[in-house]
C-alpha cells in the first residue's frame, strides 16, 4: 500500500496545485462518449476544443457526453476542464491529490465525487491504490483517473452495443456504473485477502517463523481497506437518502436514488466482511499464542516431572557422599544393592503415583 509523506513543508500559494501521485510519465490521454437510446458517437485522444464544442451544442441537450482524462499530472489541463464547467478552483486540487479522503460535494449544478480504488498487486499481494474523481454538470460527466486501466471496459462496450439501460438513463445512472465497477476491484481485493486470511487459518497449528508477521500484515491492510470504505459509505449514504427537495443533489435524479441505495448496501456488507476477517484474524493470533502457551506447559510439566523424580535420589546420593567415620551402611556387606534397591524402588512409586494422577 501507498502512503504520501511530505519530506518538508510544501511551500506554495493557494492555488498552486501539484499532483503527489506517482504516475507522472505517461501522456495525458482524453476520450470522449456522447450518446442517447438512438446511438452514440466516440472520439479517442480528443483535444480540449472537441469536448468544448460538444459540450456547448444545444442540438445535443438530450445526449449524455462521458469524458474520460487518463492521467493528472497535466495540471493545466485539469485547471482548464474545471474552470469550463465552472468548478471551485480548489477542487483541482482535490483531484490531484492522491492522499485526500473519499467525498462528495455539490457546487450549485455541479456535483463533484472523488473515491478510492484499491487492486491487489499481482506479484506480490499488495494493495496498490488509485484516485478516481468525477464531475457531473447537465448531461456531461467527465472522470479523472490516475493512469490507464480497464476499470471501465465493460461499461464502454455496453455504451458501444446498447446493452443495459446505459444509453437509455443520463450521466447520474453513469456514475453509479462506474461506482458500482470501483466497488468490484473492492469486493475481489478482500477476496484475495479472504484467501490469505484461509491459508493463515490452515497453517496456525505449526505457526511457521513468518506466522505473526503474516497476520500483522493482513490485518494492516485489511484496516487499510476498510477507512477506504468507510467515507465511501458515508458518500452513497448522502446519495441515497437525499430525498427531500430541499436536501436533493441537482445534478442526481430522483429515480436513480434505488441504484445508489444498492452501492451503499454493498458497503455495508463489504464492511462487515472485513469486519469478519479482521475477527479471524484475531482467532488465529490468539489460538497461536495459546498454542504455544500450551506447548510451554508440557515442556515444563515434563521437565517438573524429572526434577521431582531426581530429587529423592539425589538426596540419597548426597548422605552416602557424606565423609563420615561412623556410617554403618558404609561397612555393610549388601549395602550398596541396598542403597540402588531404595532408589528404583522409590522412582518406580512415584512414576507409579504420578501416572495415576494423570499428570503425563
């Protein structure tokens, strides 16, 4: 997982924006969707003027125009989307930095959504984590995203074939797909870490040297996830109860608040997985400490054992090792089968004695 340290104090005026993520050397590229029930149109590595243009003909009041930036290290060129659609300036910021929190806010007509996806690494599990942001003004949504992906594939070729209600619903009901699609690289992240939290679960009876650390992590990254879910269920839960006139987001309708109240219940059970897993986690700790407890124990029963069996004899041993002259055992002819006949006999009683107690 990634987390943004600031090696000193950042120096700089209000709105002097600066991107702190790490994809910096890919080009900026834009496309562009504009479509309605009847068809749809699509224009790759588009330029600023095009989306203007389109974005500015009347004639197309009635189509949905999706535009879709891949990378945010082009400032300038963010500063210019944002000011066409007449943004606060400092929610440029908010879209470049990659270290803010999931939120919403709505700008008069403008509604502005920022949230994070999370992926695991493919060669070594880690979480690597991207900020998506969107903006949703009239009929246009436009997306910030990081780096390029196929987050969004699937709802591209719905748009291309018609499928689904995409094409027949507006850019809110676009949003919630590609929220819905942001949720799914949640859902199988935690699937992945299921699978690791099962293997620890599997192997905590021999509890190998890199048990502990292995749960350590897990759980780290699982609480990671969870404050990543949290303010988006916090958002969706301002969605999909913004109801009343007064409280409504403009640019979110009133019939797509069903689809937005089944993301939030997705957060809700992603939640309480994690919740589950964490609890799991904890189990698999506790049972390997007690594990090992428990083996401490029977070591030192059995060496307890020993030494109280010893002590008698060690006892006897000491008197026969006194250097005294009147010592009449000393003289006597069988004395010393005597002395060995005394001490397996007092060990055979008390292994006798200890055997019926139970105590190994």
């Amino acid at each position: 997982m990634k987390r943004i340290k600031y090696s000193k104090v950042r120096r700089v005026q209000p709105y002097n924006f600066e991107y702190t993520g790490e994809h910096t050397t890919d080009p900026v590229e834009m496309q562009l969707f504009v479509f309605d029930e009847e068809g749809y149109e699509e224009y790759k590595n588009v330029g600023l003027e095009r989306v203007f243009s389109e974005c500015k003909d009347e004639l197309q009041i009635n189509d949905t125009k999706w535009l879709n930036v891949h990378g945010l290290h082009d400032v300038e060129l963010i500063q210019k989307i944002t000011s066409f659609f007449n943004v606060e300036p400092y929610v440029v910021g908010d879209i470049i930095n990659t270290s803010r929190r999931t939120r919403i806010e709505e700008f008069g007509d403008v509604l502005f959504f920022s949230v994070k996806s999370v992926l695991p690494e493919e060669d070594n599990g880690a979480i690597k984590t991207e900020q998506i942001s969107f903006l949703l003004k009239d009929n246009v949504i436009v997306s910030f995203q990081e780096k390029k992906n196929d987050y969004f594939s699937h709802i591209r070729e719905r748009i291309r074939t018609g499928s689904g209600l995409v094409r027949k619903k507006k850019n809110d009901y676009l949003l919630y797909l590609m929220l819905d699609a942001i949720m799914e690289n949640f859902f199988v992240t935690i699937e992945r870490f299921e699978d690791k939290v099962e293997a620890l679960h599997d192997g905590k009876i021999s509890g190998g040297e890199n048990f502990i650390t292995g749960i350590e992590k897990s759980r780290d990254e699982l609480n990671y996830i969870k404050r990543s879910i949290n303010p988006l269920r916090d958002a969706l839960y301002n969605l999909k109860s913004a109801k009343d006139e007064d409280d409504e987001y403009e640019t979110i309708r009133k019939s797509t608040h069903v689809f937005f109240a089944r993301l939030h219940q997705k957060c809700l059970e992603m939640l309480d997985q994690i919740d589950y897993d964490l609890t799991s986690l904890d189990s698999a700790s506790n049972f390997h400490f007690s594990a090992q407890s428990q083996r401490m124990n029977q070591i030192m029963k059995t060496l307890t054992i020993f030494s109280v069996i010893f002590m008698p004899l060690t006892f006897i041993v000491g008197v026969y090792g006194m250097n005294f002259d009147n010592m009449p055992e000393l003289r006597t002819e069988n004395g010393y089968f005597w002395v060995w006949g005394i001490m397996v006999f007092t060990t055979i009683c008390m292994v006798i004695y200890f055997k019926r107690k139970d105590w190994f």
